[in-house]
C-alpha cells in the first residue's frame, strides 16, 4: 500500500490528536517573550513560535493540494519539485503531491539558482512550489525554465511571476482524490547529496517509501504516544524516513527551525520529545556546551527522552562515550542509509547492541547486506579484509533517472553498490572504512581516511578533522588533515605529530591545515570541496601553515 494510506487511517482513527508541530525559536528570541502561540489564524505564519496540525487537518490540507494540482492539469508521473524551509506545511505539501500519482522532487534548500534549474531540468520538473527564501533565486532563472508550467509560492506577498498556495488551496475540496496509487507506481525523486560532484536524480516507486517507513518503526519501536524531533532538512531522505516510522503508529513529530543547543534541549523538553535523531556536529555541540557550562541540564525536564540516534555519517566512539556520561539512560543507535537505498535503516546498529559501537551495524528489517572483495567474493568476517558494502532490499532505487550509464555502474542483479568501503567483524557487524572515491592510495598502501579521522577526534582538544589526499610527485598522494579544534583548545602542529606516533607510519598525516571543516546540510564532510582548496595545486603541495 502507498505511504499515504497511514495519513488517511491517521485522520480517521485519531483526528483530534495532534500530527505537526513547528518551532521557530529565533522568533521567540527577537520577541523577547517566552509565550506560546496555537492559534494558526494569522496573516503572517512566519512570524509565530509555534504553529500546530491536527492529523484531520494534516489529511485535509494534502487533500486540497492535491485537487489544486490536479485541477491545473498536473497528471501522473508529473514531476512536482518541493524548494522550502522545513516547515509546517512541507509534508502536506509532499503527501499532497503523492496523492496525485505524481512524482514528489524534493530540492535542496542550498541549491544556487544556477543548482535549481540544473535540478528542474534533469527531472523534466513541471511545476514548483516555493518559499519567500527563495523568490531572489527563482526570479533570475524564471525565464531560463520554460518547462515549468506552473508555479506556486506558500507565504505572504506573492511574486507576479507566481501563484499563491495561500490563497488558492483553500478553495479545493478536503475529500481523498479519485486517484489509484499502488506500490509499484513512481513516487519521489532524491537528489544525490553532490559530495562527488553535480547531483544525479535518484528515483523510487511508493515501495521504496512503505519500506523506510516500516524498517524505521521496526528498527526503534515507535509507538502512538512517541513524539520524534525533526532538525535535519526535509527535502534530504534521511529526515522524512525517520518521521514516517512515527506516521505508521499516528505519532507526533515536532519541526525545529534551528540547531543552537539550547534550542534542541528546550524544545525536547517543552515539547516533551521522546526520540531526536541527530548529526554529529550538532551532537558535538550539545556536549561542549554542557562541558563549558552553557548549558545546565537541570534547566531542562528531560526524562522522557528514550532515543538518540545518529546517522549520515560515521559515528566517533568517543562521541557516543561522553553522551551516556550526561544522558546515562538513553538508548543510542546508529542509522546507515543512502539515497539511492531510501534513506536510513539499510543497515542499523540496534539499540541492545551499543558494545559495537563504532560499527554501522547489520542489516537493517527487511534488508540484504554483503561486503564484497573486487572478485566480487565475499570478505571473510574478523579478517580485516576490506570489500565495498552492496545492498539489496525494496529500497532500492530503480535508477538514476535519465542517466543509464551511471545506474549500470551501481546496479547489478538487483543490488546496489554502495561505492563504501567497509569490514565485517568476527561478530558480523559491518563497520564502515571510507568511501571507495576517497581512498587515498599512498606509495601503493590504501589509506582510509575515515579510520585516521577517528583516531584523531580522540583528541579532546579536536572539534572536528577531514582528511583527504592531495598530489605528491613521489608517493603519488599524501594525506592531509583538516583540523577543527574546540574554543580555547588549539595544539601545534607538532602536538598533534607526536600525538599520531600510535598510529602506523603509513597512517599518519604528512600534512595539517587548521581551519573549519565545511559539511553540507546533511552532515556530510564536503570532501570535494577541501580538494578544491587545498589539493588542486601542482606538485609539491605548499600549505599555508607549512614550515
């Protein structure tokens, strides 16, 4: 059955509860008031702290978009691109789009007008639906997008190039469209978080949805009375999936507009969350500002918290450490997924598990996992050898759209190769050691960054550290470290040589920069980036911090 089949039962067996909550609390702060807001009559929703959706009213709002695209003419496997801030009404506007039969295109809030039309055209996008963040951006490609025939903005003061979603939606009927929508039909295209260059067009049929949503309950037990903190970006897979877990079983979620520590721990606790996923950055600093004394846990009611987990990328063990020295009761889990397998959940740690953490963990509910050597055998468990991670499931994406070549490279017999590299310990919990692009081959040896990267953040001293691999006219590369250390804690680069003597002499950085470590909304370190900045120059690599 399609996902939107649980918003319907949602609406009919719990109408009254709530569904959506958003949080804005910087609009809070510029108020300076600590009041509440729940009325969602207001002419100008952007400026509320809180705004709330029931689960009827939640139903009824993707029901009236949807008859407001069907009426304009948007037809099945139409493509329907999503550009807007997380807010509270992102996912009706998403589920709308499913009802339909067409096809959901969530867009990355950071894209560049430049990013956007490249997107709208690869997805043969015909119409848009956008937020005021993003009038400038639209307005200097409106012309350069003939394909996109309708246009729709949500918010006050409506560019002319643009039709209001405000006033326009509520004049359609709240009752379910007339539209079949089965499993196998297309659902969403994904795009690829570009960590490897201009992003590729991920596309999924409705099984891949109805399998995050239920691997995701499966995985971290939700129930009615959960209530899931939602941070991370809505147009990103890894967001949206978690939530669905809680849409199975009609539970709450709250949308935060903003990732400050305090606005996290307050809004747990106000709202009384029950399960956060997080990044590690933001982990991060929810420690450092406990550790400085920013943050007073006593501050805060926080004994409902059951569930921190983390994914999007690998997980330092020292981090998880020092979070169950302040939150001793949490369970903890760790989530890998890829946009291409339909978000988290394809392998997962599992919360009774927390003495491998560190690893990605096993397959996730209704998964196949296999780490394969380049014969295409499989590694041997607890024999360090290191083979890329391949996954088959109903996850999986049927392709690249509009891009054979790349899918053929990806799919094979109906797994996909995920392009990281990984181990599978005597135990059989996978354990990631790089992406199979970032590999540094240095003097014939393979270097994993991400294991040097671990290794360095045990250093207390260390907010943040990317290494990649940069020219060397001997060895062919050499690795580089981006350091990122904590407020008032900078080393030497000598300090940190000495540090590294435990680490094999292969291992060990030849090179540091200290700088901020660039990662993209999802969390992802922007590799490509940093070998822009420091690793396109001509043999020898001079740095700036170089004696």
């Amino acid at each position: 059955m399609p996902i939107t089949d649980f918003l319907v039962r949602n609406a009919k067996m719990t109408p009254d509860d709530v569904a959506l909550v958003e949080v804005n609390p910087e609009v809070r702060e510029k108020r300076g008031k600590t009041w509440r807001e729940y009325d969602l009559v207001e002419a100008n929703p952007a400026k509320k702290y809180r705004r709330q959706i029931t689960w009827r009213a939640f139903n009824d709002r993707s029901n009236r978009f949807a008859h407001l695209l069907l009426d304009a003419g948007v037809e099945r496997e139409s493509k329907v691109a999503i550009l807007l801030m997380n807010c509270l009404e992102w996912l009706p506007i998403y589920m709308g789009v499913l009802k339909t039969g067409a096809i959901a295109v969530p867009l990355n809030y950071r894209y560049t007008s430049d990013e956007i039309k490249y997107c709208l055209d690869l997805a043969d996008v015909d119409t848009l639906i956008f937020g005021p963040e993003f009038v400038g951006r639209i307005e200097e490609i409106v012309d350069q997008i003939p394909d996109v025939k309708r246009l729709y903005f949500v918010g006050q003061d409506c560019p002319s190039f643009a039709e209001s979603y405000n006033q326009r939606v509520g004049h359609f009927t709240p009752e379910e469209p007339a539209v079949e929508v089965t499993d196998d039909d297309l659902g969403a295209i994904y795009f690829s978080s570009g960590t490897t260059g201009f992003p590729k067009a991920i596309l999924h049929r409705h099984r891949s949805l109805m399998r995050a949503a239920i691997t995701e309950q499966k995985h971290h037990g939700q129930v009615h009375e959960d209530n899931f903190l939602c941070i991370p970006p809505l147009y990103h897979v890894g967001a949206k999936m978690h939530w669905m877990g809680g849409l199975t079983v009609g539970a709450k979620a709250v949308i935060l507009r903003g990732v400050r520590p305090d606005w996290i721990l307050r809004t747990v606790s106000e709202e009384q969350c029950t399960i956060v996923w997080l990044l590690v950055p933001w982990a991060q600093d929810i420690l450092d500002a406990i550790e400085d004394g920013t943050i007073n846990l006593d501050d805060y009611k926080l004994d409902q918290w059951r569930l921190m987990h983390i994914g999007a990328q690998p997980v330092p063990q020292s981090l998880i450490r020092r979070w169950h020295k302040y939150f001793p009761n949490h369970q903890y889990d760790t989530n890998y997924g890829l946009s291409e397998g339909i978000g988290p959940g394809s392998v997962h740690l599992g919360v009774e598990n927390t003495d491998h953490v560190g690893a990605i963990g096993k397959a996730g509910y209704g998964w196949q996992a296999e780490v394969r050597k380049e014969d295409g055998t499989l590694v041997v468990p607890g024999s360090h050898e290191v083979g890329e991670l391949c996954l088959k499931g109903d996850g999986v994406m049927v392709c690249y759209y509009k891009n054979p070549e790349a899918t053929a490279e990806v799919l094979k017999d109906g797994w996909l190769l995920t392009g990281d590299m990984a181990e599978v310990d005597k135990d059989g919990f996978i354990w990631l050691v790089d992406r199979k692009k970032d590999v540094i081959i240095s003097g014939g040896e393979n270097i994993y960054p991400v294991q040097i990267e671990d290794f360095l953040r045990t250093d207390d001293a260390i907010k943040d550290v990317a290494v990649i691999g940069v020219p060397d006219q001997r060895l062919g590369e050499i690795s580089l470290a981006v350091v990122e250390f904590k407020p008032g804690q900078e080393q030497t680069q000598a300090q940190l040589e000495q540090f590294c003597q435990k680490l094999p002499r292969y291992k060990r950085p030849r090179k540091y920069v200290f700088a901020p470590v660039p990662r993209n909304a999802t969390g992802k370190i922007e590799k490509p980036k940093l070998r822009e900045i420091y690793g396109g120059t001509a043999f020898p690599v001079k740095l700036e911090n170089e004696e």
